[in-house]
C-alpha cells in the first residue's frame, strides 16, 4: 500500500494566550492517504497565576464541545508556591497532599481512602511513614534509622547515612560505606511471615519479626568510581573491567567455593558514539551490530559460533522518525505453509500520530486471547509448523485500542468507560462491558480488579499489585501468588501457594542485588543474573549438588533483540538452547526448546523482562497484560505523556519500550552523557576561594540527605546573625545525563541585598552544585561524567521570566537573555564554567504541571562522550539503573515536543535532542 502521502497536512499545531500558555494542542489522525484528517484537540486551562489546572484528553474534549458535561481527565489544586495540594483524575483518582514548612511530604489520602503519614527528625530526615486502609487500625509500615557519631558508626563510615530501613518485605541494613559515600555492604532479611508489617520503634522487637536467615551483598570499586566487583549473598564474585573512557569491557564470574573463574563477556567495543558494536561471549559466540550512521539506529543485529555458523542475523529498515517498517531474519529459512509461502519478515505501518495500525509475521498455531503461551515446540523449530499472520489496530481518539483483528481468529473487542479511559476486555459471549461493568471492573485509583474471571487481584496501599488469586475454591485454601516489594518499590520476594490434596505447596523467590534464590519444598536452586549489553547471562546453580566451578550446562546467554526481548538463548557451549518470536504488543508468537520443563523455567522474555505465572509481565512501577495491549493500573508518573494512563508505549510497541513501566523512549538512543578526562583536576584548578567555600560547605552545611534511587540530595545551611537565623536550602538531582535544580534559595542578611551574597555567606550556589554533584556521583559511581542538559525547573522568579519573553523564540537571543539578564542564568554560567561546560543553547518550556522550565543544552569543551545508556552493559548491584534521557523525556515536560510527533513538521535537530 502506498503511504507517500499519509502525514502530508498533519502537523502539530499548538494555540498559546497572551501569556505564551498552550491552551490547545492540535493533532491530526489518518490510517489511509485517501482519508480526510481527523482533528484531535488537547485542551488544557490555567489559573489566574498561569499554572496548569485542567487537561482533557481529545476525545473528552470532542464530548465537551458537543455540549456534554464531562470532568477533565486531571484537575489539580495547588498552593500560593505551587505544590500540588489535590490531583483528581478520572482514571487514577484523587489524592490530598499536606506539605510541611520546608516542602517535604506529611500527610497524604487517596480515593481509595488510604491514608499515609511520614515523620520526620530534626534534620528533616524521613523516620516512619504510617500508613492505614479504609476502616483499619494504622500501622507503621517503613522505618528509617540513620548514623551516629559513635566510634564504630564512624569506622564503617555510617555517620549520617541512612543504616537500616525497614519496609514491607523486611530489614535491609546498610552496613559500610566507602569514604567517597559508595555503598559496600548491605544485608537483607525477610519477615517471618507473609502479613503486612506494623514495625515497633524498639529494635530488638524489629528483629523478632524477621527470619533468622541473613543474606549479605559486598561493593568494591575502583578509585574512580566504577564498579570493580560484586560479590552476592551466596559468595559468587563478578569482576568487572572498564576501558579508559569508563565503558565495560571485561565481565567475569567465580563462582562461590571455586578457585577459577570463567569469563562470561569480554572484548566489548563501542562506536564513537558510545553503542556497543561487538562483544565475545564466553560460550564462543560473538555478537556484531551495526547502526544506520543517519538516525543512530541498530540496522543490522548479528549472532555467529565460530566463523561461518550464523544463529540469528535480524535486518531493520526504519521510517525518518525512528518507526521499525520491516524486520528480517536473514538466518532463517523460507517455508511453505498451506502452499503459502512464509518468509522470516515482520511488516509494520502506522497511522499519522504514529500508532501502529498493522502488522505481518509468523507464528504457530492459533493465538490465545489470554496470558497462556502457544503450543511448545522442540528446538530447533520445524519451518513447516508456522505460518504468516496479519494484525490491525483500531483505536479511539485518546489512544485506547478498540479493536484488534487477527486473521485466522476471532476478533477481539474492547469497551472503554465514557468518562476516562479504563477498559476491559469483550465477555465470553462476544459481548462488550456495560459503563457499570467497567466502573466494577476497577477500585478507585484505576487498579483493575480482575485477571480474568474469577482471578482477583489485590492492590497494597501504594497501588502495587500484592497478590493474584489463580484458583478461588468454595472450601479450602486458593492458589494464589503474592508479591513483597522494598522501600524503593522494587519488587523482592514473590510466595506462590498451590493446594494439593489437604497440604499447600509453597514456593518462593528472593530477589537480591545480582541474585535470585529459589525455593519450593525441599528442593531449592539459585541464579545469578547479570546484564552483558547486547546479551543476559542467567547462571543456575543447584543448592543439593553446589559445584566447585560452573559448568557449561548451568549458563544461558539470552540474546536482545532491539527492543530488548529474548529471542534467542545458548548454552555454555555455544549450543542452540532456545528461541521466541513476539507479537508486536508482547504476546508470544511462538517459542521452541529443548523440552517442555525448559520452556517453563524461562522467565524472562518480552522486552527482557521477567513473566510471572499469571501471564502479566513486570516491569518495575507496573505490571503490563500483553494480551490486553495495555497496563492493568495507571501510570505512576501522572500524565508527563499523556492523557491516557493506561496506553502501551503511547501504542508504538515496535519502537518503543519502556524501562520500569513509568516512560516509553526509543532503545538504541545515543548516550547524552559525557566523561570528563580529569575533573579532580579541574577543580584543583579553581583556586584558593573556591577551595575555601568547599570547606565551609562539608564544615557548616547539614549532613546532606541523599536518596540513591531518585538521585535526589539536600543541603541545608544556617546562618545566623543580629539575632535572627536565616535558613539556605539546595535540593537538586545530578544524574550522568541530565541534572535538575529544583530548589535553590540562600536566604540573604538584610545588609546584603545589594551586596555580592557569596561575598558574605562565603559560597555561591554553584559551590553548592559542585559539592552536591560530588556527593551523589561519588556515591552511586558515576564522577567524571558530565551531561548534556542542565534543568532549571519550575522557575518563579520574576526578573527571569519577564527578561526572557522576548526572546522565548529566539534561541540565540534567549541564551544570551538567560546568562546575561537573569539570577538563574547567571548562576547557571558559573556551574557550567566550574565544571568546563560550555552552553551549546538554551529553551524556554512550559512542564507538565503548567509551570516554566528552562533547558540549558551543555557538552564538555574537549567533547568525549560515555557509554551510552540504553543496553549499557555492566553491574546493577548496589547502584541503581542508568536509564537514559531519551526513555526520560519527563525531565523535559510537555513543551515544546511531546512523544506523538508528525514527520515532515519539526525541527529534526530538536527532535534527536529530545529522543
């Protein structure tokens, strides 16, 4: 079918107010070159201080202009500083916020009428968070104790660093600290029992409600930050070596008890601009992939044994956007099917906004509208088995998937609430829900309630999913599977009970860092888990039999495709293990190995990502239904992209993923970091009165307050003269990317209002960013790296925003407006000066909470960019994972560019810094 002239007259229009607001977003949808564009509005209002309020989505809006009274999918509520007090959604609920003095959380109610309460000590560091359902006692659900000065609190380095944390899984205790803030140590213990916690403030009670069994994980790093080594609670030790930019280049394992180690990847080379183009595995086999040297895409992903053996040779042809239009499997075979021919080639075409409306591939048998998997089939698998198939997409204006043809197969239906956007699924009789059926078929924060029929799911008090009913019985007990999460929200224990007979069957998985640990009944078996770039080694270990030394039948090497997926697995040897073919939103086409009790131990499949026994896929934040095409609860995230809470990679499931279920971004996007060849140095160089203000910050300054997995840490300085106090606070988050100032004020002694202010307090605010900058990267492994935008977010200042109106569409002007005419720029100039940056531009947008943001674009003045960030190969153990700024496109709200963008209407050079 010809396309030429599918996105020909569809752009992205936006209508903005008198005062630069964007009231309306316009965007114009076809699936076929003949059709007239259909208009699609985003509408959007803003109160009397020009903060966004209201957003409807475009077929709610559609429903508001024909004279309907509907509800905007967001209303928010915010205070005299623009914290927001109420959010209500119509698909995610609504929830009350009541922040402290110094803007930190206190009490929280949602819809569900769960209730949180968080206190705090004197240095405004999280102590408990209480927390209570509807209609029940409150509990106390996370304790958080922190370093002292006593001697050996001092010897581990613990010394205001948060030691023990105790969450609804159990105790995790961080034992020591390196003297640069790098975590070496950390132990976990589980609860005793499967109840939600209602922690005691004495610790010996703490202890009693744990299980004696403590698994401990142990850091080592380089002097320069990386990761040298992990050894896990079992005593499996990984070494790691790096290149001198800082990218993996050596990954090994010994296993515990062994004197040898084995190599598991070696020899991993990187283009200029920081992909991975080839790696030797240490089953003998070598991975090569090429990139289109336009778009920065994987074009071509190759698996070889040996010289000649090719396993898997995949080809990619993309649209100018970065769209996937065809993938081939050059190794494998043409077959005939039905005197149809059957060719290794999957087809996609989109509709204007991008989303995908047809796909072609192969697969066996008849699909499942369901979580089960298609019929296993032995490895390698018979060609003559599959056949070709053709999928299509019909979706209504806020992205939610109507329908879903499949040929050979039913058709599958999708009804959808007529006020927000929660759906579920045709009824076995081919009916659709009713309006009342939907609003049944969710709780109040959106949470859906059932699997499928009669499989209830249960939702904890922070909207995760805890447990699955599979089997619901009259009399006795149900199998079911429960999921335990940590502080963080990371998922670590998973308990599936089966009743046999009169007995219940118990089996467990412990998730620790580099290491799971399963166990049912008597029997018990481990895997070591760790990320090899292109590639996922899973090592299983048998606790009956512990062997001296690994063998080549224990390792799997799961192949990526690029979107992550496992699609291909080998021995130790080399050995063609096992392989899986998608359709485009996750099901599983077909998959083949060497026996039907091997298939079932795979876990990890689509998007690299782990396949419970419910069929649901989780990925982080959220668990994701395949066979629904979508997540079965709202984004966490709120609307950063988008209206609709629910959709799948914004339906762009072939091009798009999604690391941990909060944001879609391309895979292969170029890393947008840079290293730094020698910024000790650097700093070295600043002289005696920066020095100086470096001292009065570790000296003076509160003990900062870092969280590790948000990247987050404040700094608090009180200065006192004539007889007042005045308080300085600096809460910013330094990633390797991007870094976001969100909160920098220095309150200044009424002598000093036209005084230079770090004349009098003896440091400026960039001596702060340079001071918190070493802290967090020192910390989570990372110094030297620099990134590629500096965020000033939510600013208010007046001077700021009223001397960059003028200019807000200039971007020369705009830069030189900025550094020259405001106090955040100017600030801004001396951070990026201190740390040899130059500024490369400078934008002006509105978020997605409706205030101003500015993006500072930055690189190095001797540019050298780091490991790219999207399949970075490395340790994951005690850091938490590098995600890229194009999977991160929250840090860059709503304006000027959103996900859904037209070709033939933008600014490509702007489009490549975005995605």
């Amino acid at each position: 079918m010809n396309n030429t002239f599918l996105d020909r007259a569809t752009p992205a229009l936006r209508v903005i107010d008198p005062r630069g607001a964007v009231c309306r977003e316009i965007a114009f949808c076809r699936s076929q070159a003949d059709q007239v564009p259909e208009r699609r509005i985003t509408r959007f209002g803003y109160d009397l201080m020009g903060r966004e309020i209201t957003s409807w989505d475009p077929r709610l809006w559609a429903k508001v202009e024909s004279g309907n009274t509907l509800a905007a999918n967001l209303i928010r509520v915010r205070s005299l500083s623009g914290a927001e007090l109420l959010t209500d959604s119509v698909d995610a609920g609504w929830r009350v916020t009541l922040f402290g003095v110094a803007g930190m959380e206190c009490h929280l109610w949602d819809s569900r009428k769960s209730e949180f309460q968080y206190s705090y000590d004197s240095l405004l560091r999280l102590i408990a968070v209480q927390a209570s359902a509807k209609d029940e006692q409150e509990k106390i659900v996370e304790r958080f104790c922190y370093g002292d000065t006593r001697e050996d609190t001092i010897f581990r380095n613990q010394g205001g660093r948060l030691v023990r944390h105790d969450d609804e899984a159990g105790t995790l205790r961080f034992t020591r600290y390196s003297l640069d803030g790098h975590l070496l140590e950390e132990s976990r213990q589980f609860m005793a029992n499967l109840d939600i916690s209602d922690w005691p403030s004495d610790l010996s009670s703490r202890d009693k409600l744990l299980v004696d069994e403590c698994f401990i994980s142990v850091f080592r790093y380089f002097a320069s930050g990386e990761m040298r080594a992990e050894v896990d609670a079992l005593g499996n030790t990984k070494e790691f070596t790096y290149t001198r930019a800082g990218e993996l280049r050596n990954v090994k394992l010994q296993a515990s008890g062994s004197d040898k180690s084995c190599t598991l990847v070696s020899d991993i080379n990187y283009s200029a601009q920081g992909q991975i183009e080839s790696e030797h595995l240490g089953c003998g086999a070598n991975v090569v992939a090429e990139y289109d040297p336009e778009i920065n895409r994987l074009s071509r992903l190759v698996v070889r044994y040996g010289l000649s053996k090719v396993l898997q040779d995949q080809r990619y042809v993309y649209d100018p956007v970065g769209n996937v239009l065809h993938v081939e499997n050059v190794a494998q075979s043409v077959n005939f099917y039905k005197n149809q021919k059957v060719e290794p080639v999957s087809i996609y075409r989109y509709d204007s906004l991008y989303q995908l409306i047809e796909a072609t591939g192969r697969e066996v048998g008849f699909p499942i509208f369901g979580p089960q998997l298609p019929a296993w089939q032995k490895v390698p698998i018979d060609p003559n088995c599959l056949r070709s198939y053709t999928q299509s997409f019909e979706y209504d204006r806020s992205g939610n998937q109507r329908v879903r043809f499949h040929s050979n197969s039913p058709t599958i239906r999708m009804a959808v609430s007529e006020f927000g956007n929660r759906s579920l699924g045709q009824n076995e009789d081919g009916s659709l829900p009713t309006e009342r059926e939907i609003a049944d078929g969710f709780d109040a924060n959106g949470n859906q309630h059932e699997l499928s029929r009669g499989q209830r799911m249960s939702w904890n008090l922070r909207n995760q999913l805890h447990k699955v009913t599979m089997v619901k019985r009259k009399s006795g007990s149900d199998d079911e599977e429960r999921y335990f999460y940590d502080g963080t929200g990371r998922r670590v224990r998973k308990v599936h009970l089966t009743q046999v007979g009169s007995r219940t069957l118990l089996a467990q998985v412990f998730y620790l860092p580099g290491l799971e640990i399963h166990r049912c009944e008597s029997r018990e078996h481990h895997v070591v888990d760790i990320d090899l770039g292109r590639c996922r080694a899973r090592i299983m270990q048998r606790a009956q039999d512990p062997a001296v030394r690994v063998t080549n039948d224990q390792i799997t090497y799961g192949l990526k495709d690029h979107l992550g997926s496992n699609t291909l697995e080998l021995d130790g040897g080399g050995g063609l293990s096992s392989q899986e073919s998608y359709y485009p939103f996750g099901g599983t086409a077909w998959h083949s190995s060497r026996s039907e009790e091997a298939s079932k131990c795979k876990v990890i499949r689509y998007s690299g990502k782990e396949r419970d026994a419910t069929g649901l896929y989780y990925y982080g934040f959220r668990y994701y239904a395949t066979w629904l095409c979508r997540w079965i609860s709202p984004d966490p995230a709120g609307t950063v992209y988008g209206q609709n809470l629910y959709a799948m990679v914004e339906n762009r499931p072939t091009s798009l993923t999604d690391i941990d279920g909060l944001k879609p971004g391309f895979p292969d996007a170029v890393s947008q970091s840079f290293q730094h060849p020698n910024l000790k140095a650097r700093f070295d160089q600043l002289g005696q009165k920066s020095q100086a203000a470096q001292r009065l910050i570790q000296e003076k300054f509160e003990r900062p307050d870092v969280h590790p997995e948000s990247r987050l840490i404040r700094s608090t300085y009180f200065h006192d003269e004539g007889g007042h106090r005045y308080e300085s606070w600096f809460v910013n988050e330094f990633r390797e990317d991007i870094w976001v100032f969100k909160e920098n004020y220095i309150t200044k002694p009424p002598r000093s209002d036209k005084m230079d202010v770090g004349g009098v307090l003896g440091f400026y605010a960039s001596d702060v960013a340079r001071y918190q900058y070493e802290v967090v990267a020192n910390q989570l492994g990372f110094f030297g790296r620099l990134p590629s935008i500096i965020k000033r977010e939510n600013v208010l200042n007046f001077t700021a925003l009223t001397n960059t109106e003028s200019s807000a569409n200039e971007m020369d002007d705009l830069s030189t407006d900025f550094f020259t005419k405001t106090p955040n720029g100017k600030s801004t100039r001396r951070i990026i000066e201190d740390f040899d940056l130059e500024a490369v531009s400078v934008e002006k947008i509105k978020n997605s909470g409706g205030e101003i943001d500015f993006l500072i674009h930055v690189r190095p003045k001797n540019i050298q960019r780091a490991e790219p960030q999207a399949f970075t190969a490395g340790p994951q153990g005690g850091s938490p994972d590098r995600d890229d700024v194009a999977a991160r496109s929250e840090f860059f709200g709503s304006e000027p560019l959103k996900g859904s963008v037209r070709r033939g209407s933008i600014d490509m050079d702007r489009f490549n810094r975005y995605w």
